[in-house]
C-alpha cells in the first residue's frame, strides 16, 4: 500500500514538473499560435498584414466582446455596477500581464 502511494506521489510529482517547464517554454510558441490566429481570422484579403480595414474590423470584435462580458445580464446595456465590475476585472488582468483580446 505504502510503495502506490509512493509511487503516486512520484508520477504526480513528474507530471507536475513536467508541465512547469514546458509552461516556461512555450510563450514564445503560444503568442506565435495566437498572432497566426488572429491573422488568419482578420487578413480578409490574405496578404500577410492587417490594413486599416482589417485593423477596424479586429477592433470592433474585441469591443464586441467585451462588452459581451461586461453585460452580465445581456440587455444589451452596462449598468454603473456591470462597467465597474469590468473595469476591475480589466485593470487585474492587466496587472498579471495579460492581453486582451
């Protein structure tokens, strides 16, 4: 009983840092995934690069969503306590160094 357990330690153990070094790896990988995505869904007429048009176009999904995040209640308007509410959520995940989209 007692070497499972061991064992399972173990292989948790393993699997735990695993996965911590290949999260140091991979961020360079995963804004390349991201970048390619969005260039994917935003390069309308395939050449490589976002134009103005493109530019605008990304700009208002972005806006559309957060707003569709900040209107919990979906009436398709922001209450004083809906908007605060995002902009605290929006302010701590700029101070962990996130994007948004």
């Amino acid at each position: 009983m007692l070497k499972k357990k061991l064992k399972l330690v173990l292989v948790t153990s393993a699997l735990l840092v695993g996965s911590v070094s290949f999260a140091a790896a991979a961020p360079g990988q995963v804004k390349a995934d991201h970048r390619a995505k969005l260039m994917e869904k935003f390069d309308a007429n395939k050449d490589g690069k976002l134009d103005r048009a493109e530019k605008l176009a990304m700009k208002e999904t972005r806006a559309a969503r957060a707003f569709a995040r900040m209107d919990k209640d979906g009436d398709g308007k922001l209450s004083l306590v809906e908007f605060k509410a995002g902009r605290m959520h929006a302010g701590a995940h700029h101070r962990r160094g996130g994007k948004r989209l």
